[in-house]
C-alpha cells in the first residue's frame, strides 16, 4: 500500500498547504513521539533541527507541541545542517530526531525528515505506522498531565556536530594555504560550514550566508552551480564547494572553474577509498547516476549496483550489500565510514584531506566522460498522468528508438509536483528526439 503522507524523503510541500501547516505538524509530532515512547527509554526524547525558511518558526512550535503533547522531552537545535541533526541524535541518545526542511526547494516549501535512534533515515514500514497513527483520534495519543514532556533549547548545536565531523580525521590535517569558495544556498550551513573551514586554516570566501527567511536556496547553493563558478574564477580559489538548504547535498568547482556533480565526486572518492582499501564491497548509486560513472566502474573493477531515487533508499542498499559508499548524482553522497546521510560538509572535508598535499582539484576529480544525459522536470497538477496510455505509449516508443544507444528514465519526482524524464547516449540527436516524444506528449 502507498504512503498516505511520505514521499521519498520524509514530508514536503508548499506551506499552508493540506500537509504543511500547523494543525499537521501537530499532528506529525503527536503521532511521531507516540510510536517512539515505544522503545521504552528512561527518558523519552526528540530534538529538532531546521533550515533558514520563514515558515519554520510556525511550524517548529506546532511540532514540539505535538512531540511533547505526547510527552516527549524535546531539544530544539535552530539552524543545523541535516546530517548534523542526525549524528546529534545517536551521539544524545535521542528517541528520534526531526529535520524541519524542504532541503532544496524553494522558500515557500517545507516539510521534515525523521531519524531514528541511530541516526538513520526512517524505513518505509515505520513511516507507514506512523502515518497510521496520525490518522487516529487525537485524545487516544495525548499525555496525562503529570507526563508532559519538557523543552529546552541548545545552543551548542553546531559547536558539537562541528565537533563529531573533525574527528573523523587527524589531529593534524588542517586546510592552511588553501583559498575555499563556500556558497552555504542562506540555508541551514551558513553557519557551520564557514566556521569549519576557517578553523581548519582555510582563507574562506563565504556567500549564500545571509538567510532572510525567503531568499533559500535562490540563484545560489548546489542547485544554481553557475554562483560558485563564477566565485571560483573572481577570487582565484583552489576549490569551490556549494551546498544545498539543510546541506545534505554537495556540488564543487575545481580551480578551472570546471562543475564537479555528485558522480565525479563518488568515482574520486571510490578511486581513492579502493587505492586506501578503505572501499567495502562496492559503490551504491541511482536510476539517475550517469552511465559513464557505471563504464569507468567496470574499468577500475568496483562493484556498482543503481537503487532507487532518494538517499534512503541508496542507504537501504548500502546496508544490504555492506557497502560504504553510495550516492546521487545530484550530490547526495552517503560516506559509510562515517554517517548514516547525505552531508556536504563531510563529503568536502574527505575531499579536501586527499587534496592536502598539494594536489590540483581537476586532476583529482576528473575520473571518467560522461555519457551525454538530458534531464526534463515537467510541473504538473497530477502526477498520476504518468499512467495514462497515451505517456505510457510514447515511453515505449523512445525506448524502442534508442534500443542499444542508450536508456531513458521517467519517473515521479517523490518531493515536488514534477515528473522527471531523463535520457543517456551518445548520439545526442536521437537522444533529444526521444526526450521530445515523451515531454511533448506530457506537456
């Protein structure tokens, strides 16, 4: 049975809408402390997190009230990046975590994210128990009086991830000498990623650091690569680094100005991981990683299996397969070692100790040709459209004319109201004619 209110990572939507607003956050917040009192801790906590959005600051007290209506004994973070939400949750021993983000859709999204008591993402069957209990009887789930839960905010937030994040590597390494372009998207790194490289010794040049409640992720952070190339060029920098608005994504720049996505980044690091023997098993990636990445994996002998859309799902398989390394190309890049989600920060830290002895950006991340892709987001009003005949028709017939010369994939996007067709192949003609047969049926 489908999800009523999940889709593939956690709840988004436009504020005030059906299920962001609130009287849902309420109800998320009460349904979600209620199914983890379940784990029978002395002490039943959850903390929160959020991105720099306007609407957090009314739909966060609707959440804790919800949480604490349930009595849950809530910690409130601010502004913290995704993955910094999900370390402090095992690191606190926490019930669950809960990320108040739409990651990177614009201002006037938002929605959550939920972790469990190790810091990972919520599988499918417990949001479904979750979402079952929403839907119940608000009276069947509230507290007695006497058992209300408490709130406090924490101001150490991001003084502590900052902390779990540097101990991952040596006491010694330091960033000292190195120019860093960092484009924060005025999300929830603005921060916690300037401060982490200066402390590293970076000379750092910061944008996308003044968050006004609406100005998310517009024109900067890893979806407009475009602001950290031409950053790049303007201070002369070694490297660029630009995140995403709850900084669980990551796009670079090398020195030459040249995009560096999440694939070129995952086949550096796999590259390297396997020289270190550091690499287990084999790399995860998605329907969407780039056929390149899957031809220059096959060279170097790694092991690459696709799962599904959605850093969740590439987490799953990681799991099952005992890999430590997975990701997206859209820079959701999962490192096994040391997190249990996406977190640019991290990615670029790892990235940044293999360039320490001097090495150039665009020799250390420029793997493998990728094979020509076309990517359409299409804005629909319903997309369940994507099963009518007629769509279903003309996917068939682009699949049958690019036959042994590429693939196309087309699928609902889990977080807006698109659907995403994509195609691969050398031959670019046939490649923008197949995608035409499927948008313009769409459209």
């Amino acid at each position: 049975m489908a999800k009523k209110y999940f889709g593939t990572d956690g709840i988004r939507g436009a504020i005030n809408s059906k299920n962001i607003n609130g009287d849902m956050f309420f109800k998320f917040g009460l349904a979600s402390g209620t199914y983890f009192k379940s784990q029978k801790k002395k002490k039943q906590t959850a903390i929160i997190a959020k991105d720099t959005r306007l609407s957090g600051y009314t739909l966060e007290p609707a959440l804790v009230s919800g949480l604490a209506s349930a009595g849950m004994h809530v910690y409130t973070l601010g502004p913290l990046p995704t993955n910094g939400l999900a370390m402090l949750t095992k690191a606190m021993k926490a019930n669950m975590g809960i990320m108040i983000t739409a990651s990177h859709n614009p201002h006037y999204d938002n929605g959550l994210k939920l972790f469990g008591p190790d810091g990972m993402k919520l599988s499918d069957k417990i949001e479904k128990k979750i979402e079952s209990l929403i839907d119940k009887k608000i009276s069947k789930n509230l507290s007695n009086p006497e058992k209300l839960g408490r709130v406090k905010r924490l101001e150490s937030g991001t003084k502590d991830y900052l902390k779990i994040l540097k101990k991952n590597f040596a006491k010694e390494f330091n960033l000292r000498g190195l120019r860093i372009v960092i484009d924060c998207a005025n999300g929830a790194g603005y921060k916690a990623g300037p401060e982490l490289l200066k402390s590293l010794g970076a000379k750092v040049i910061a944008i996308g650091v003044k968050p006004n409640g609406l100005n998310i992720n517009k024109n900067c952070g890893s979806t407009f690569p475009n602001k950290i190339k031409i950053a790049v060029k303007k201070y002369k920098a070694h490297i660029g680094i630009s995140l995403d608005g709850d900084a669980d994504r990551i796009i670079m720049c090398d020195e030459k100005s040249n995009i560096i996505d999440g694939d070129q980044i995952i086949a550096a690091l796999a590259s390297r991981w396997k020289n270190k023997k550091m690499l287990k098993g084999g790399v995860i990636g998605t329907l969407m990683s780039n056929y390149g990445l899957e031809k220059f994996f096959k060279k170097e002998g790694i092991k690459f299996i696709r799962a599904n859309v959605g850093d969740r799902y590439v987490k799953e398989k990681m799991q099952k397969n005992k890999f430590n390394l997975g990701g997206e190309q859209s820079g959701h890049i999962i490192l096994g070692k040391f997190a249990t989600t996406g977190d640019g920060l991290l990615v670029a830290l790892e990235a940044l100790f293999a360039l320490r002895k001097g090495k150039k950006a665009s020799e250390f991340f420029n793997k493998f040709k990728k094979t020509p892709q076309i990517l359409e987001n299409i804005d629909v009003r319903d997309k369940s459209i994507i099963n009518k005949p007629e769509i279903k028709r003309s996917i068939k017939n682009a699949e049958r004319l690019i036959k042994g010369q590429g693939r196309i994939l087309v699928r609902n996007s889990g977080t807006e109201l698109k659907i995403r067709v994509m195609g691969e192949s050398e031959n670019r003609d046939l490649l923008t004619k197949c995608i035409n047969v499927i948008t313009k049926k769409i459209k």
